[in-house]
C-alpha cells in the first residue's frame, strides 16, 4: 500500500491548495503557512523522497523543476527585488514533508546563513 502523502493528493487534486501552476513534471502552489510575503513550493508529479531517489531521469525533472521556479519567480514579480531558493533535506535539512519540493520565497529581505 502507498505512504499517505499530502503533496501526492494536492498534485492528484484529492486536497485542496492554491495552485499556480502545473506541467507533465511538476505542480506549484502557495504554501499553507508562508514564511513571507511570497511563499510558493514546487514539487514532482511522482512521488520522490528527495534528490538522492531521482532516477534515470532526474535531471530532466530537475530541469522542469527549476524551469517552473523561472516562470513563477516572473509572475509573481519577483525579478527586480529578487528572491530565495530552497530544499530542505532529511533531519538536519529540517523537511518536514517527505516528497520533494522547492521552496520559492519573496516579497522580504532573507537572513544569510540560514538558522
Ligand atoms: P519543509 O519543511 O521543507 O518540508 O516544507 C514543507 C512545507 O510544506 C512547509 O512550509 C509547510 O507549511 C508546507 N505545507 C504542508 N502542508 C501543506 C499543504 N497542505 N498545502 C500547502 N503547503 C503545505
């Protein structure tokens, strides 16, 4: 039997979310709880732990993958001020869902190091 999986469902559409965008790879939508003005998380169609479980064909996910955060990053105006990046991973990366996904956050200035 599958592992529960909540991105699983929002990709299926069997859990509600506010989805901006979706294509044969990946599905994008605003994070339930933002951690700033800009809060959008893309993640595979497919159901993937995180980087080290892609296949054969993870650098074309990847391309996708990033591709979308292009195209989302222009229309949520986030070009001129700018914007940040992130995967969290496992335990000390501090992911909480385990179905890879890519944080698009802006709209405020970010802290470097990360906490
Ligand atoms: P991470 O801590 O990197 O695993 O990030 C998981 C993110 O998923 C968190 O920012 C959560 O707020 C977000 N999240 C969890 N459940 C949902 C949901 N149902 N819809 C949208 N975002 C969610």
């Amino acid at each position: 039997m599958e592992t529960p999986c909540v991105f699983c469902d929002i990709v299926r559409g069997k859990v509600e979310a506010d989805v901006i965008y979706h294509d044969a790879w990946v599905t994008a939508f605003r994070d339930i709880a933002p951690k700033a003005p800009c809060h959008v998380l893309v993640v595979p169609n497919r159901h993937v732990r995180d980087l080290t479980e892609l296949g054969a064909d993870g650098a074309e996910l990847l391309g996708a993958l990033l591709w979308a955060a292009r195209t989302i990053v222009e229309s949520e105006g986030l070009t001129q001020m700018g914007y940040r990046l992130v995967i969290n991973a496992g335990i000390d990366g501090g992911q909480s869902v385990d179905h890879l996904h890519l944080h698009i956050l802006g709209g405020r200035r970010f802290g470097w190091p990360p906490g």
